[in-house]
C-alpha cells in the first residue's frame, strides 16, 4: 500500500510542481534538477494528464501543498542549490498507535569506514529477508552465503560475507556470526572476478544447480537465465571462463571432489535477494524445460 499510494502522491505532486514552475519561466532542466529527475520525465509529467488518486481529499490536499511548494520554490529562484531534505513516513492505527520515521537526506557521501559499515547492515537485512520456504531445494549440502563489496574492490580483503555458512536449522536460516570482511575466499574471488568484469554487480550468493543424471543441465539453466533477461557465464573451479561485459548468473559444473555451484549476481545484497527467490522458482519447476 505505501509503495503504491506513495508513488501516486509523489507523481501527482511532481507533476504539479514541474507545471507550475513552467509557467513561471523555469526550464525542464531546473526542474529536474531540483526534483531530482530527468529532462524527459519532466516533460513528460507536464504533457499527461494529472494523474488521480483514489480518494478525492487526497487530491486536494496534494495539489495544495504542490501549490504552496511551486510558489516557495520560484521565489527561492532556480539557481539555489538544495543541501539537505528530509523524509517523514508517518503511520496511525487503532488503539492509538503511531509509527513515525523521519529521515535526513544530506546528498554526501560515506567515507570508506562509513560505506563498509553501511555494507555489513545490508548484509544482515539481506539475509533476514530470505524466504526458507522459497530456496530450501537450492540451498547447497555445505550451506550457502551471500557476498558483497564496496564499488571497486579488487582483494578478498575488500568483500564482506557470513563466516562459516548459513544452513537450515529447524525450518529458519542460521548464522552463527556476524557479517565481516575477509572471511570467504572461495565466493570472495568469484565476486572480485564478477565485479572486475562489470563493476556494477558488487554481491554474490551460492546455490545448488538443478541435477539430473549426475549432472548439471547447463542447456536448461541457459534457457532461464534467457527468459528472465539475465547473463549467464560459466567457470571452472572457481574461474570464470571467456569473455564478458555483464554478468547476472555463473554456473560451476563441478568435477572430481568439486561440488557443483550456481552464484547470482547483483547490484547490491537486497536485489541479490529478489534475484535468488526469482531464480530458485525456475529451478526445478520444469517450467523452461521440454
């Protein structure tokens, strides 16, 4: 419900406030920038219709407020820069509960300490977010693990992941420690291999490819990684094989005291997630193969 009554309100006020400033003389460009958006979405707010909300005291009391802003904003001038902006998300319910969050955006960025710390938090919210009903067929005999590392990494060192393993303990996901740097050099040196080649991908989980005759059926594997759009590469103990620009999926065959690996990759440990639930509904399915 947030995501989309949100979204609505922040479109229709958008909307409002790109119109407005139009008509006082500002151009698209301005616009954009102080919104945050683009010279196309921009435009395209200021030729479609106004877009409606379901309820029509929502709509008022949004356009109102757009009204106040665009007038605030054309005095203020388009050339004054925006420092810092605040976020608040407020919820009531019954019984006289309250949730309130209330955010600062500052536009700067963290500093090495600053981001690696932000990464081990991702990594804990990542992993409490995976669903066990959803990939207990894919989770591998030694556990899985999730990878991930700050924009650049070259080094094991520079990849924070679980140490030891993350298994099925009682129906729920366990890991005994807390996410750290330095502590997996097997799906550390996949990621820094994966983030050397597209450096947008900066996190990495292992899971167990579908088996079938005792081996990994690669041709079935290529053809999801094609219906879902995503790269899909191969390696061999642990090195990826061939030429790439994009990776999304990695496949290891495995061998003689080898054991067969899937690693997904992604922009970040929250996405990874998605990806994983995404990918581990195919496998095994028999929705791609004939």
């Amino acid at each position: 419900m947030l995501g989309e009554v949100g979204g609505k309100w922040l479109d229709r006020l958008h909307q409002h406030i790109a119109k407005d400033l139009r008509t006082k003389g500002w151009s698209q460009s301005e616009i954009a920038t102080l919104l945050g958006s683009t010279q196309s979405t921009i435009s395209r707010h200021i030729q479609k219709p106004t877009i409606s909300l379901s309820a029509s005291a929502d709509e008022a009391m949004v356009d109102a407020w757009a009204s106040e802003l665009s007038q605030a904003l054309a005095a203020i001038g388009p050339e004054s820069d925006v420092i810092r902006q605040r976020l608040i998300v407020e919820f009531q319910f019954g019984g006289n509960q309250t949730l309130r969050f209330d955010k600062t955006l500052t536009g700067l960025d963290l500093d090495k300490g600053q981001q690696e710390r932000a990464l081990l938090r991702r990594l804990e919210w990542a992993i409490s977010r995976l669903d066990v009903k959803r990939i207990h067929h894919v989770l591998p005999a030694v556990g899985l693990n999730i990878a991930s590392c700050v924009k650049g990494a070259r080094d094991a060192e520079q990849v924070a992941a679980f140490p030891g393993r993350i298994t099925i303990v009682n129906g729920k996901l366990r890991h005994h420690e807390t996410p750290s740097f330095g502590v997996s050099n097997h799906l550390a040196g996949i990621l820094i291999q994966a983030h050397t080649i597209n450096e947008a991908k900066t996190s990495i989980v292992n899971i167990k490819p579908e088996i079938k005759h005792d081996k990994v059926d690669i041709d079935e594997l290529k053809a999801i990684c094609e219906q879902l759009g995503y790269a899909f590469a191969q390696c061999e103990k642990g090195r990826i094989i061939g030429s790439h620009t994009k990776l999304d999926v990695i496949i290891d065959a495995g061998g003689y005291g080898w054991e067969p690996s899937l690693y997904i990759l992604a922009h970040n440990p929250l996405e990874l997630i998605d990806r994983t639930h995404q990918l581990s509904a195919q496998i095994g399915s028999g929705l791609i193969a004939a």
